[in-house]
C-alpha cells in the first residue's frame, strides 16, 4: 500500500558508507589528493569512521576495517563475485523529517529503526526491496561549508587520530599523498 503522507524532501546524499583497510592512506588520498576536506572522524566501536565533504551537507565516509581484504575492478564491469558497499545515507533538513520519514515507511509497511544519535549527526535505518541498507540522516552540528577545526572534539572525535590527521592538526596539511593505478586502460562504461 502506498504511503499518503507527503514525500521528504531529500538534500541530496548525507553521506555514502565505504569500507578500508588504511584510514591513514584513504585521508591522505581523499584530503591530500582529491582535495576533499576531512569534516569529521569519530569511532563506530572498534572502527574509525571519517567524513569528507563533496558539497554542503554531503560527504563520502570510510570505516576503517583492519585486515579487510580489498579488491579492484573496472568501473562498469560486471564484479567477478558478490560485492556491496556499506550503505547509502541520504541527507535531510532535520529532525522533524527523519520523524516523517519513519512514518511514511511504516505507512508503506517498511521496518525502520527509532532516531540515533551519533552526535554530529542524527539517522534512521532502513533497507531496500534489494537488501541494500540505507540511511537517511540531518547534520545536528553541520561539519560542512565551513573551515575544519581539527581541535573541535565534538566533530573530530577519534581518541587516537592517524597521522594524516595529526598532520592536519599540527601542520594544517597533509604531509605525503599515495600514488594509484588503473586496473584496466580498457573504458568499460564511457558515461
């Protein structure tokens, strides 16, 4: 049955979820070497996990997952086994809307989970009829659109910060960049 409530009114992706190995290496790639600034890090349990600004209220974040294995493809390609990401958080205005957006999936008979607070931001979820799990979440302190204070404890909440960010902190720059490579010269998906 179709929900009757109003739909939400999206801002975009508060954050996408990935997984690695090596904060230190992911800071110093997507701060040193895209120039995405790091907006804040904090713990998930035993996993550090840092955000780094696409645009206002929109980051890709990282879990740092020690000993995971990881894996290369073309982008495009068909994987050669079963893969996923961690999940997809979209953004929305605020806490009223989080409150609307459970309503209208119990409306729609889809399980959510009751507001967490993570602090710096604040989430419900959720999944998809494809088993992806989803997010949708409000900045409660919005990292974004504004210079980083790497001091600020409430948005860089990580007790034992790696050394890209102690960089940051002491340096105000990231000291060394990683190098990459392609997987394939081959272009799969040209769009």
């Amino acid at each position: 049955m179709a929900p009757k409530s109003e739909g939400p009114y999206w801002r975009g992706i508060n954050h996408l979820a990935m997984v690695t190995p090596d904060m230190d290496r992911t800071v110093r790639f997507y701060h040193g070497v895209l120039g995405m600034r790091l907006v804040a890090t904090t713990m998930a349990g035993p996993m550090r996990h840092y955000f780094f600004e696409l645009g206002p209220q929109n980051t890709i974040a990282f879990f740092e997952v020690q000993g995971i294995g990881t894996f290369a493809k073309p982008a495009g390609a068909p994987p050669s086994r079963p893969i996923q990401f961690d999940h997809l958080s979209f953004n929305l205005p605020d806490e009223q809307a989080l409150i609307d957006l459970q309503k209208r999936l119990a409306e729609a008979g889809c399980e959510c989970t009751e507001v967490v607070d993570h602090g710096f931001v604040r989430s419900v979820y959720f999944t998809d009829p494809n088993g992806i799990a989803l997010e949708a979440s409000w900045w409660a302190q919005d990292a974004t659109g504004r210079p980083s204070d790497y001091d600020d404890h409430d948005l860089f909440g990580d007790p034992d910060p790696v050394a890209a960010v102690q960089e940051l902190r002491r340096d105000g720059q990231i000291g060394s960049t990683p190098t990459t490579q392609l997987v394939s010269k081959e272009i799969v998906d040209p769009v």
